[in-house]
C-alpha cells in the first residue's frame, strides 16, 4: 500500500467525511493491517447471517448482511488512506491489503450461493462467483508482478460485485415478501456477477498482455522479454 500508482481510483476518498475519518483513525493506536484484517471478519460477520437465513432465519437479516458487506469496504477504503494519507504504510502492506479480500469475497458470495435452494445449481453458482472473484485479481497480481501496470479495469471489479450483492439482498426480502419467488433477483446478480468476472478476467489478461508484448514496451524495458 505504498505504491500510489497501484491503488484503485476511488472517488470516495476525495469526500471530506471519508477524509476526516481516516484522520481521526490515523491518530490513534490503529495500523492500515489491523483494518485491512477487520475486514475478513466483517465479511465473515456476513456469510454467517446469509447461512443463518439459508437454515430458516428471518430472511430479513439479509439487510444485517447487507451492511456487514458495506463495512467490509469501508475498512478496504480505509486501510488504504491511513496507509498513505496517514503515514502508516509498511514493508509487509501489500500482503494485507490484498490476502484479507481474496478471502473476504468467497465468504460472501458462497454463502449467497447456498440462499438459493429454489434451484439445484444454487450453490455451485455461488461458488463460481466465488472462485472468479479471486481470479480477477489473481490476473491483476501476476500482470503487475510482470511489469504491467497495475489493471483495475472492469466490468466486474471488486466494488462492483458488492455494490451488485448488496442491492440483491437489500431487495430479496421484497422480492420475496412481494411475489413469494425463490430468489429470482439473487439468481440472476449472482449470474451477473459470474459473467462479469470472466469478462473482467479476460479483459485483464488482454491488456496485460498487449502490454507486455508492445514494441514500445520492449524499448522501455530491453530485460522485459528476457527468459530468467
């Protein structure tokens, strides 16, 4: 996290309430890697209630869910600004930065999965969710890792995919209340979610590629096509 250039343009940052806050957090007794590992747990928190309402919990507490997702991001932003805005960043911050959301988005879009017992695939829907999410920033690691820039490019980016969960399970109550479906709109972001990431994937690769692979590169970086 101490790499400017490799930090996901977010527009949030520039609010003066998300600024104020990550002031006041830099004052205190908190380090970038403590958040960065609060958000698993938010994003455990999560999981939980979804499998809570899987095994006949109150499909309201996908709402309680709904917020746990949002403060999962809210500690991924704030890591980030307390790192560099706040003067915290260290050696070992990249580890913590991206580790704790590889296993953040498995434990909210698996136990998602499983909320959709109206069809048989439900859970393996969710684990593909799952396992794709990974792999889209498995794909921006390895290119970066590469000489490539730093590729946040989309369609399905991290805040993406919360932004498509959280609005499905602040609605699947509706939807239920309403039309007493077994969770069509939760189906249907899930899908969403698995078609975006392969789209994010490949997009990524490609440009990860033409890249690495572009004659002005290779005047740039002379060593980068070199077999070691």
């Amino acid at each position: 996290m101490n790499d400017l250039a490799g930090r996901r343009p977010l527009k949030v940052r520039e609010l003066t309430l998300m600024t104020n806050i990550a002031k006041w957090l830099s004052k205190k007794d908190i380090t970038p890697n403590q958040i960065s590992i609060a958000s698993v747990f938010f994003a455990l928190f999560a999981g939980t209630v979804l499998l809570v309402v899987n095994s006949g919990g109150s499909i309201w507490l996908m709402w309680l869910a709904a917020l746990f997702i949002q403060c999962r991001l809210l500690c991924n932003l704030f890591d980030g600004m307390v790192a560099m805005e706040g003067g915290k960043s260290t050696a070992s911050g990249e580890l913590f930065n991206d580790i704790p959301d590889r296993i953040a988005d498995p434990l909210i879009l698996v136990p998602a999965g499983y909320l959709l017992t109206g069809f048989s695939w439900g859970a393996e829907l969710g684990w593909l969710a799952g396992i794709l999410a990974v792999m889209t920033a498995y794909v921006r690691t390895l290119a970066s890792s590469m000489g490539a820039p730093t590729l946040f490019t989309g369609p399905m980016a991290k805040q993406h995919r919360m932004a498509l969960i959280t609005i499905a399970l602040l609605l699947s109550p509706l939807e239920h209340l309403l039309f007493s479906t077994p969770g069509y709109l939760l189906l249907m972001v899930l899908v969403i979610i698995c078609l975006g990431s392969l789209t994010t994937i490949y997009n990524r690769t490609r440009d990860a590629y033409l890249y690495l692979e572009s004659p002005k590169k290779e005047l740039d970086h002379p060593k980068a096509s070199e077999h070691v």
